[in-house]
C-alpha cells in the first residue's frame, strides 16, 4: 500500500467460509500457482497463470482492475527490468 514502509499483505473476500463455488476455486488455484511463479521469477509461466485467473475473475464498476490485471502488469515489468536474486517479492508502490 502507498505510503507503507514495511510490506502490507491484502486479501480479497471471495465466499463465506467452506462455500467456496468450484469456479472460485479454479481462480484461487490459479493465482494461488501465478503467485509461487512469480516469487520464483519465472515471469512467462506466472503471467500465463494470472491470465487463467484473469478470465474467472469478476469486473466490478468500482474496482478500476483486478489482481491478476495487476501481477500481469507486474510480471511485464520485471521481465524487462528483472529484480536481484535475492528479490523478496515486495512490489514498491510510488503511485496510488
């Protein structure tokens, strides 16, 4: 989050407890794989996980993107500007 200085995990509601719908499911598993990728900078094979995520994710008119939307703008950027190897995963916000 903007403004942060340590890192600040955020979550997203998807369903009450134990009422996950499968097709829910198919996207946390999904982005769930999108995100070990990601960490491990393997940027093709986790920009083609959050694309998967991306086609169950839901637009809401409020909501200007979606996660997955984000990491594949993220796993852009790093390919072409990767991090060191001792990269922890934290994505330094500078715009809101």
């Amino acid at each position: 989050m903007k403004g942060k200085k340590t890192p600040v995990k955020a979550y997203e509601l998807l369903s009450l407890k134990n009422e996950l719908p499968d097709e829910k499911a198919q996207l946390v598993k999904a982005f769930d794989e999108g995100i070990d990728l990601y960490h491990n900078q393997d940027w093709l094979k986790a920009k083609k996980r959050f694309k998967d995520a991306l086609s169950l994710e839901e637009e809401f008119p409020y909501r200007p993107t979606t996660p997955s939307a984000v990491y594949i703008e993220r796993c852009e950027h790093f390919k072409k500007n990767p991090p060191k190897k001792d990269w922890d995963g934290v994505w330094t916000m500078t715009t809101k």
